[in-house]
C-alpha cells in the first residue's frame, strides 16, 4: 500500500491516525492548519512520555535502545488503537543531547573515527567546531520512495548550477539516533532490503547518477505493527534486540487517567508539557546516569549461566538471544541504578528479549508469552 508522505504532520503521525479510537494515540485537532512536513520528529508537539498510562514494557525498551544502542531495534506490536506509536513519538523529547560536529549533514561526533570517512567532514580540510544536538527520531513514512531514504542526487542545483551534490536522505539524518517505522509490516520488500544492509554494516552507500556517496549511518531500528496485518520477515524480525507488545488497559481507573490526560493534553499542549517537563527531565537524567555507569556494570557468572539456561530452554536460534539478554538486563540494571546486574533485572527483560526468537512448535500452540513464564518461573524462581 502506497502512502503519499505528504499526510505526514507535526507529531509524526499520520492522517488516517485521525481514525484511530485509540484514546493513547496523537491525533491532532482537525481544524488546526497543517504544518509544514518535517523529517524529525518535533519535541514540542508528542504526548510527553512521562505522562503514559501504563505500557510499562514499551517504555522501559525504549529507554533501554536509548541506553545502549547495541542491545539492537525495538518492534512494538499491537493492534490498531492502542497508541503503539506515541511512546516511540515521546521518546524524541526525551533523548539527551550529543555532541557533534556543527554543519555535517550526517551529524558526526567530533573525534569519532567516522569523521575521517564522512563525505562532509573529510573533505572540508579543517575538522568542524562541536555543536550539540538532540539525539534525533526520524520517522520513514510507509510509501517513502528509496531516494527519500537513502539521499539522492540535488536535482534543483544539478539543474540550476550544473552542480553534482548529493542529498542527504532520512538515513543521514538518523544517524547517531533512532529511526523509526509505523507499520514496518507493511513496509515494501526492497525498503526492507535496504534498511537491513545499512543496519547491519552502519553505513549508507549511494551509486547511481554518477554519484557515489558513502557515509555513516548507525541508528536503532524501531518498528511498530499490527500482527494481523502481516508478518515479518525473519531476517528483519532478528534485527531487533526487543519485542514488546501493548495492549489498551483493562483497568477502569487506568482508562479513565488515559482519557483524562489525553484530553488536558489536547485542550493545552504548551500547559501540558509544562506540567510533565519535570517527570520528563527526571527520565531525561536517569538515561543519562544509566548511559554514564553502563560501563562500569559486571555481569557475573551466575547471571550469564541463567541467560543460556533459559534460552537453552526456550530452544531459542544461535547465541544472539543470550547476548541481547546480557546487554538488555546490563542496561536495564543501569536505569535501575543498580551496583551489579542481577537476576530480577535478567527477568523483567527476558520476556521482550525472547518473544521473537521462539520456534513455533507444532506440538505446542501455547503462545510464546506463556512458554517464556513458564521458563523464567522454572531457572529464574
Ligand atoms: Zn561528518
């Protein structure tokens, strides 16, 4: 299904979001005019995400993906209206700051070794001054076309000036943060191609109309998705360090908060995030102090033998279960500001680490939910 990007507003969010009876999900106010289309998702304008109602699963990967990018992407699944995206939209006013270097396109760290490699920064003799920069959250609009991703050619000033430049496309501008795909499910086949080369080598190579660009281009990979409306492909469903699922509450207290919130927040967005900006920089700070002590953090004997105990268990594919477990609990003991990573911390990430990587047997329809408690309830007690 074809998209026209243009639907895209302010809030990352698309038009037909506006369908969406989801009281969790940004939607906008059908009379306001429509902005102006940004590729990065705005701070201002998301639901603050210190102001969520529950989703306790989606909010601590994300915080997670934030803390150590090398635990891998975050693929939110749900049904439609259950506001999957407005965590992921949140979590962009949320990100620290970072330092790079004022001016390159691709958002290089001063002293990094892509500096030496970056079209930008390599070719303009003396190194940039340092700048800081919000940690970015690019949304790929489902119907982007393959130049919108990947950069294309500056057709306005090979036509004007008869210049060859390249345009930076969402990949150059995701680098060094996280990009992010609603509906990555309906997402098509040579994107998906495209986005598991780049995610896996960290760098984005252009070679077509006598260009040929290479620059870096490291993000987190978050996905979210229906998954009655199509499956993944293993391939893209292992790039994932996390899987969570959301639900809509059950609760009635936890229902009417969502609504009451939600509607103070559509009623006065500024007065809204005002209210929040302490809860949002008291999360902003304890990502901070998770990523500063995530080095300093062992993982003992005893937590590493339970990881492979339970993923020997689940009969989950190859080790990467249990080097993403390592590193999730790692990072999740950190946001903890725990002094060790211990097993509590191993079991509360377990369930999102392993979820995906669960081979179906045929014998047993027990859903994966199920098969990972009854694991972590037998090796974790
Ligand atoms: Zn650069």
């Amino acid at each position: 299904m074809e998209r026209n990007s243009d639907v895209d507003d302010a809030f990352g969010s698309r038009a037909d979001d506006a369908r969406d009876p989801a009281p969790a999900a940004v939607s906008r106010p059908a009379s306001s005019p429509r902005p102006a289309k940004p590729r990065v998702i705005e701070n201002h304008d998301a639901y603050p995400f210190a102001a969520i109602v529950g989703q306790d699963e989606v909010k601590t990967a994300l915080m997670i993906a934030a803390v150590d990018p090398s635990v891998g992407g975050v693929l939110v699944f749900g049904d439609r209206g259950t506001g999957k995206s407005t965590a992921v939209r949140g979590l962009a006013a949320l990100l620290p700051e970072r330092k790079v270097i004022a001016g390159c396109p691709y958002a290089c760290e001063p002293g990094s070794s892509s500096v030496s490699t970056c079209p930008h920064c390599s070719l303009s003799g003396t190194p940039g001054k340092a700048a800081t920069a919000r940690i970015p959250v690019v949304d790929l609009p489902l119907g982007a076309t393959e130049d919108r991703l990947v950069g294309a050619l500056d057709l306005e000033s090979a036509l004007a000036r008869g210049e060859k430049r390249f345009e930076p496309g969402l990949l150059a501008k995701a680098n060094g943060g996280f990009l992010y795909v609603d509906e990555i499910n309906l997402l098509e086949d040579h994107l998906v191609d495209l986005l598991l080369d780049v995610a896996a080598s960290g760098r984005n190579v252009v070679e077509r109309e006598g260009l040929s660009i290479r620059h870096p281009a490291k993000f987190v990979l978050v996905g979210s998705g229906n998954p009655e409306e199509g499956e993944l492909r293993p391939q893209l469903l292992d790039r994932f360090g996390l899987c969570v699922e959301v639900s809509t509450p059950r609760e009635i207290k936890d229902r009417v908060e969502v609504i009451r919130r939600r509607d103070a927040f559509e009623r006065d967005r500024e007065a809204f995030a005002a209210a929040w900006s302490k809860d949002t920089a008291k999360l902003r700070r304890r990502i901070v102090a998770a990523k500063a002590r995530l080095a300093a953090l062992d993982v003992s004997d005893a937590v590493l033998e339970a990881a492979a105990r339970l993923c020997l268990a689940l009969g989950t594919d190859g080790l990467r279960g249990e080097l993403v477990l390592v590193r999730a609990a790692r990072a999740f003991a950190a946001l903890d500001g725990a002094d060790a990573v211990g097993l509590g911390h191993l079991r509360k990430v377990a369930p999102g680490v392993l979820r995906h990587r669960l081979r179906r047997n045929p014998l047993d329809d027990t859903g994966s939910g199920v098969r990972i408690e009854r694991a972590v309830a037998e090796i974790l007690p």
